[in-house]
C-alpha cells in the first residue's frame, strides 16, 4: 500500500544534528550553499559550497551516495572552505552523461567533475574521493593533474576483489522504487547495522526523494525508471567491464600520480579492502601514506566522521 503522506524535506535544517550526534561545537548554522555549475550544453553538476572563500577541499562521494554524506566531515573541519559534489546521476545532479551511458563510468564522471573543479576550487589543496568517487579522484588526477595537488582515497584502491563490495552492490541494486519512507529506512537499516537510526534517517532524505505517488526513490535509481537512460551498476563499484576485480585498468592511472597520496583504510569487516589491497596501493606508490579506522567499515565519514575530519585536515595542510 503506497503511502500518500508527504514528508517535509529542508536540506539545510539537520545539520545541528550531526553537530550533536558526533559532539561537536554548533553555535551557529553553518554558511553552506548550493550551487550549479554546467559540465555540457544539457547537464549541469551540483555541489555544496561550505564556508566562505575559495573552496580549499574537494569531496567526492562514492556510488549511489550524495553530497550531504560529508556533512559531518565537513562541520569538523570548519572553517576550512570546502566543496562536495554530487557525481552525474546522484544527488541534485542531473544525470549520466554520454561517456558514462556507453560504459566509461570513471572517466566520464572526471570529465564533469573536473569542469566543476575548475570552475569552484581550482587551488584546491586536495581531493578527497570515497569509493567511486576515490576512483573518479584518480582519473580526475590523470587527465587534469593541475586540479589535484593532494590526494585522498576513502577505502578504495582499483583493483579490489568483486566479492569484497558484493555486501554494497546488493543493497543499492533493490527495488527500484519504495511504498512509504518506513519500507525504504527498514532497508537501510538492515543493511547497515551499527549506523544510528536518526544518522540514516537524515541520509535517507538527502538521498532519495518522495515522487508524486507518494512512493520513493533513490535520487541515484532515478534514472533506472528510464529504460532509455539506464546505467549498470548503480553503487559505482560495479560498473566496468566483468571479471573478478573492479577497475584494475585505473592501477596504472594511480601508478602514474605524482602527487601525495593518503589511503584511509577501515579495518571493520564491511571494508571492501583487504591486506592485499593496501600492499598494491603502496607496490604502486611507496610513498603513500595509510591511515587505519578501526573502528569504521566502507563509509569512514559516516562511521568515523571526525576522526576522518582530522586525518584530512592534517594531510590537506
């Protein structure tokens, strides 16, 4: 039964919550705006602007993820002026481009996001990518290396074991749309069970939106209702071309970076990385610095959002 009640959605006015949630100080709302920049003649690209000045921090979240999975991070790091993106097809973002619609996910999600880079935070001191959006920070590093003078890699190295995200895949490649709000938190939850209720209560409005039927939809599954539009592998992770690993032809890509290289790495079972991975990474790039999360899976900033918040910070500088 589809339920018809509409739920009220301010994008803006739950920060005080992840502020309470995680301790941390909220004298006053945060200056965040949203902005839209044009990648193409069709599509444009949507970002949050925190802080004031030009943005000193580029954050990339991972597949079927939004822009408002950094809100945490980004009020630990206050007043640091940062910008998060939302990647084509997520968040407030319009959707695929041509490139990421004939299978070059990775590629065609740099080409946008470079022009958005370019266009908010050119100096920018680092790039911050989680999951796929890791993977678009290392071809955004390839093909526009002026825009990334410092990297960081949120629990993602290419290469990885296709088993190891099936956990993700699995979750994001459900039903396509959701009766009622309650069908699409219960999934969440169960899906993610060491995440507070009200954290994916407030994750669950920024990422999925109440259609005028009253049922739901993933901002990110929105283009999965167009047959014409569709794009394997929603979570990002599962996207290219087959085979037992995901995105190992991006290893010669990080190989070639010569820029400083921070891997925050979660340690709990949920990681989609392994030892073997982390030895790759550093195989590659000797020089890269790893920094574990003990007690956060996949998703640091969710799991460990402040302690994610230093790590950056200290690195960024």
């Amino acid at each position: 039964m589809v339920d018809h009640e509409r739920v009220p959605y301010d994008e803006f006015s739950m920060f005080h919550e992840n502020a309470a949630e995680y301790g941390l100080a909220f004298d006053e709302p945060p200056v965040v705006r949203r902005v839209h920049v044009p990648v193409d003649g069709e599509r444009r690209l949507s970002a949050l602007c925190w802080g004031l000045g030009e943005p000193e921090i580029v954050l990339l979240h991972g597949g079927a993820q939004n822009a408002h999975t950094w809100d945490t991070v980004a009020l630990a790091l206050r007043p640091r002026p940062l910008v998060a993106i939302d990647l084509p097809g997520h968040g407030h973002s319009d959707g695929p481009g041509p490139a990421q619609r004939a299978g070059a996910a990775v590629t065609g999600a740099a080409t946008d996001v470079a022009v958005v880079i370019e266009h908010l935070a050119p100096h920018a001191a680092a790039v911050v990518g989680m999951s796929f959006g890791g993977l678009t920070a290392i071809a955004l590093a390839g093909m526009a290396p002026h825009l990334v003078r410092k990297l960081v890699l949120v629990d993602i190295v290419p290469g990885i074991e296709r088993d190891h995200a099936r956990h993700i895949v699995e979750f994001v490649s459900g039903p396509p749309t959701f009766a009622g709000f309650d069908e699409l938190l219960a999934r969440t939850m169960k899906f993610n069970p060491t995440r507070s209720e009200s954290s994916l209560r407030r994750g669950i409005l920024h990422n999925a939106v109440q259609l005028d039927d009253g049922t739901w939809v993933w901002r990110h599954s929105r283009w999965r209702l167009d047959e014409e539009s569709q794009v394997s592998g929603p979570a990002g992770v599962d996207d290219d071309n087959g085979g037992d690993t995901i995105f190992e032809d991006q290893l010669a890509t990080l190989e070639r970076i010569d820029v400083p290289i921070l891997l925050a790495r979660g340690l709990r079972q949920d990681s989609i990385l392994r030892d073997e991975d982390e030895a790759e990474l550093l195989r590659r790039q000797p020089t890269a610095h790893v920094v574990p999360f003990a007690d956060a899976g996949h998703s640091i900033q969710g799991d460990s959002p402040v302690h994610l918040a230093a790590v950056i910070d200290e690195f960024a500088r």
